[in-house]
C-alpha cells in the first residue's frame, strides 16, 4: 500500500519586489525521500525551503503536510532571543528525559551548548541549530547549507548520522562530497521552475547539462524560424497582405515566445591577474614552534613553498590553520624557528570573516573605499588589475545589478559577499593568494569557476577549505593539522592525504607520529645531503648557466641595433621573446643551484 507523502507543495507562486520567484510551482516529498535542492545563488532555494517549512506564506497555492508529521527546518541565521545559553536555545521543545541527546549531538558537531548566546559566533550559532534539529528528529528534516561553518571531522559526523537516519531530508549545500554520499534525488531551481530528477546529485550536472543543451537547440531552431518568417515578410507581404494576415500574426507570436524565455544567468566574469614573478622560494620555514596558552600549534615544522604551489591547509577548526599562515607570511612570531619571505612578494587575502568588507557601506563604497586598489572616497572608478573601471560595471561583471550597488552589504546573502569580495581581489595583481575558507556560501557554478581559475593562475595559492572535492580539484600539497602541534605534509589532494595517512580522519593522539607516516617525497626532501640526480644536477647547472649568459649577451648586442625594430620588426620581436626567456631560464637556473649548495653543505 503506497504511503502519503510527508509534505505536498501544488501551484505554488510567490513575489518579492515585483518580481516573481517562483511560478505554478508544485512538488512532493516522499516518506524516505533524500533530495538534494540545488540552483545558482539567488534562485530562492531558501526562500523555496521556508515555504516547504511554512515560514514563508506563498501569494497562491498550497502547502500540505500529512496529519502528524513534524517538519523540522535548520535555517542559516537562526534567532536565539529569550535563551541565554546555545544549549538552552538547542533544548527548547524537547522534553526533559530527550535533553540528553543535545549534548550528544553537541559533541559529534564540536560546540558548548555551555556558550552563552551573546558571545557566540555566527558558526557557533548555527551549529546550536542544526543540534537542535538533529535532536528533534522530525520525520522530514530541512537543512539549509549545515556544512558551513563545520570542519571536516564535524562533516564526516554528519553525514553518517544522516547516513543512519530514518527520516526524509531535503539538503542545500555547496559541499558536493556531502551531496553525492547523501542524496537519492534532486530538485533544481531554474529561473523559478522546479525540475525533480529521481537521481542524486552525482547525476545533476550531466542532467543539467543536457537540459540546457537541448534549450539551446530549440532557442536555435526558433531562431532560424524567426528569420525565415521575417524575410518572407519583408519581401512578400505587400503582394499578400490580404490572404497572409495569419502568419503574419504567427511571426508576432513567435518574437512574442523568444521575448518571452528567461535568459540563463552568466558566471561572473572572475580572473586572477599574476603580478611580477616571485622568487622561485616563496616561503622556507625551519623549525616553527608555537603555543598559545598552553595549546600547541606546531612543533619543530619545516616547509618550503615554491612559486605555483597549491598549498591546502586541513584540519579541526580552532588547531591553528589560520595562524599557521600568518607566521609563514611573518604576520605572526614564531616561539622557535625562522621564517624567510622570497623576493617581490604580491599578496593577496581572502578572509573568511570578511572583515575587509564594512557592512554598513554600500557595495559601491566597499569597494571604492580600497586603498589597496587605488582609490578613495566617493569615487565612481577603481583600477581593475591595471586599467580603469566604472564601479557599477565592473560589480555587473560579478553579478551585481545597479540596484545591489547602492545597497548596503549587510543585505547580502553569504555567497554575494563572498562574490564581492573575491571582486576585491581579483581587481589587483597578486602572485601569492591566500584563501581562507573561501568555498563558504559560493554556489556549484561559482566554485567551478573558482576552480578554473587558479588552475590558470601563474601565483602560488595557500588555501584553508573544508570542502573536500574542492581540496581534491585544486591542492597539490596538502598540510594535515591534527593537533598537539603536529603538522604533517602530504602530496596531493585531500584524498590523496586520506590514502597516504590510512583510516578515518581522527583528532591525533598525544603521541607524535612515528616519521614512516611522512610520505617519500616528504621523507627525500628532509634528508640531508643530495640524491644522485641531485648532485647531477648540481654538477651541470655551472655549464647552463655560462651559456644562458653567452646567449643573453649575443640577443643584447642584437637588439642593440637602434634600426632592427623598423627595417624587421618581425626579427626583432623574436629576439625580444627569445632575451625574456632565457632572462627567465637563468633566474631559475641561478635559484637552483643556490638551492642546491644550500642543501649539500646543511
């Protein structure tokens, strides 16, 4: 006997400011349904979501719940007045023999439920919530974005106690490892229609893809159709005008269906710009040790960062990734150690408070308030990696209307801020980005953007990210923190770390590890003295560099001929390529062997 559904939305339409959200939107969630609610940030998933919830009152339709069922709903800012402690607020409802399961839920997501409301922090906050939730145990269980704020070791907590559950959940999050270990079914927000697919979010993009492909295809074909009725128009119609009104008519009604479809929204137009080349050392630390009351941070840690390097920092939040950081940017004192910063450094940061955006201001003045970008006070330009831009242009270009410029920041969701503030960066030159936690909020589309992007990018990117697939896509080195100062380097991604450690992501005992759980290339690069191709290597560099030299001397005196340029500009923009190049090679060559030298006399 099939059983009623858990909650029934029919011909749901909704408007806010004029401008409708959705539209004959209707949906069904099933006893056992695990549906992952996708859409590009702005789309409505939240707003969709407290509807589903019965927050949000639609302008017409139906919202449905079958008798007895309790919807729980997580929401991101949750509202904790009249409760003085986090536990408090996560208790309130529940009966006083299922109190015991806060604390319970408490410790799997890491927060006090001792912390006092006043003083906790907007993660903290959102983990009293999602207690909450967990600990009511509704039947059908709505979690907007619960990953955020949530380190890896929390997320891994949730998704097996999601895993176990009993209940239907509906999930928004940009955390596509969370999604595809958790969802049997899809629901996607597309300029206000509700698409179902009775796949989880493996499939999505490949659903998606092939969606808009077809979209494409009909939006071609109607083209096409358009111009062939218009050009009969213009060049028959006067002989027909009588017999031929209908199709004139149809031709109307044509333009009217292409006027009438919704434009897909673009990706924002996001570059980072390399700045002049750093050294080939970017940082080398030897020996770090730090504490903070008591607390370790690391101990005795060496690392050395070379140009293009993609650095991931991983571990429980509160161990210590962010200072970590700041001391290999010298923004922090080590206790024990030394720090060496590489030459023509051009830092840019991505904080994941967001403290460089002032809430209050305007989009508009956050970002013509930027001394860091060259401009100041009320005006309407700012320098983008170089060149001039209008402001209200440039923010069209990160997805921003006119609107949204003259609007305060406060009134942003956690996606737009992170959109403006990765505009921030992007509008100067850089060749050592720092991210920290910057996946936070930003839609699927966006982080494949992001992702793009600094694969291209000619800097070196340390980046501090719980997002699994995201660590798996960009890092080629990865530095697990895992406690009582041990900071160990692994290659490759976060995957890649999982396989070389072994086991489950666990805090580490207070034992140091054992020097074999390092991995070989780990291992090679903390030895003393030199590898035979090392030495090699060594050996030949003296020869490279003499006949780098003897060419870069031959294209000088070359170039020097004040009449090349105008008699054969062709032979001498060759030359000019083949001087930088080698101008290059040598700079590369010379930190090598200084590398080297160092290395074989340590």
């Amino acid at each position: 006997m099939a059983r009623a559904p858990l909650l029934q939305l029919s011909d749901i339409a909704l408007t806010f400011g004029g401008d409708p959200v959705f539209e004959d939107l209707s949906l069904v969630i099933q006893p056992g349904d695990r549906v992952a609610l996708v859409g590009r940030n702005g789309s409505g998933k939240s707003t969709l979501m407290k509807v589903m919830a019965g927050l949000v009152l639609p302008d017409d339709g139906t919202r449905v719940a079958s008798p007895g069922v309790q919807v729980g709903y997580m929401e991101q800012e949750p509202t904790m007045a009249g409760f003085a402690t986090l536990g408090d607020y996560a208790a309130s409802g529940l009966d006083v023999d299922e109190a015991y399961k806060v604390e319970m839920v408490a410790e799997g997501l890491k927060f006090d439920p001792a912390g006092a409301v006043a003083t906790a922090s907007g993660g903290e906050r959102r983990r009293a919530a999602l207690a909450k939730l967990m600990a009511e145990a509704p039947e059908l269980m709505l979690l907007d974005e619960p990953t955020n704020h949530l380190d890896i070791e929390a997320i891994a907590w949730l998704e097996n106690e999601l895993k176990q559950t009993r209940a239907a959940f509906v999930l928004i999050s940009h955390d596509r490892a969370f999604l595809r270990a958790l969802t049997r079914a899809t629901l996607w927000i597309d300029r206000g229609a509700v698409r179902r697919a009775e796949q989880g979010f493996e499939g999505f993009e490949e659903w998606r893809d092939k969606i808009w492909d077809e979209e494409d295809q009909q939006r071609h074909k109607l083209n096409r159709k358009i111009k062939a009725e218009a050009r009969w128009a213009v060049e028959g119609i006067s002989a027909r005008r009588k017999r031929n009104q209908g199709r004139v008519r149809a031709l109307q009604e044509l333009r009217a269906e292409k006027a009438g479809q919704i434009k897909r929204q673009g990706t924002a137009a996001m570059a980072f710009e390399g700045g002049p080349v750093s050294g080939k050392k970017v940082v080398e630390a030897f020996g770090l040790t730090k504490a903070f009351d008591g607390k370790s941070i690391v101990q005795g840690f060496d690392l050395t960062v070379q140009r293009g390097d993609r650095i991931a920092f991983v571990g429980p939040n509160g161990v210590g990734k962010t200072t970590l950081i700041k001391m290999l940017l010298g923004q922090v004192e080590p206790d024990e150690g030394s720090i060496k910063l590489g030459t023509n450094l051009d830092i840019a940061v991505f904080d994941q408070t967001r403290a460089a955006l002032n809430p209050e201001m305007s989009l508009w003045e956050n970002l013509a308030n930027d001394p860091e970008l060259g401009v100041s006070g009320k005006s309407d330009q700012i320098m983008v990696r170089g060149a001039p831009k209008h402001v209200v242009g440039y923010l069209k270009e990160f997805l921003f209307d006119e609107a949204q410029a003259r609007a305060p920041v406060r009134s942003l969701s956690g996606g737009e801020k992170a959109r403006l503030l990765l505009a921030r960066l992007m509008a100067r030159e850089s060749n050592l980005l720092v991210l920290d936690e910057p996946t936070n909020d930003l839609d699927i589309e966006t982080l494949d953007l992001l992702q793009d992007i600094l694969g291209d990018y000619d800097g070196t990117v340390l980046l501090v990210s719980h997002d699994r697939d995201f660590l798996d896509r960009v890092a080629t080195t990865t530095i697990a923190m895992e406690g009582n100062g041990q900071a160990v380097v692994y290659a490759g991604g976060w995957t890649d770390y999982r396989t070389q450690r072994g086991g489950d992501f666990v805090e580490a005992p207070v034992a140091p590890k054992p020097a074999a759980k390092k991995t070989k290339a780990v291992e090679k690069k903390a030895a003393d003295g030199l590898s035979f191709t090392e030495r090699h290597r060594l050996e030949a560099l003296p020869g490279i560099i003499e006949t780098l030299t003897a060419e870069i001397a031959k294209l000088e005196m070359l170039l020097s001929d004040p009449e090349l340029f105008t008699k054969q500009p062709a032979k001498f923009q060759k030359a000019t390529d083949a001087l930088v190049a080698r101008q290059t090679a040598l700079g590369e060559a010379e930190d090598e062997w200084l590398e080297l030298e160092e290395k074989a006399v340590r």
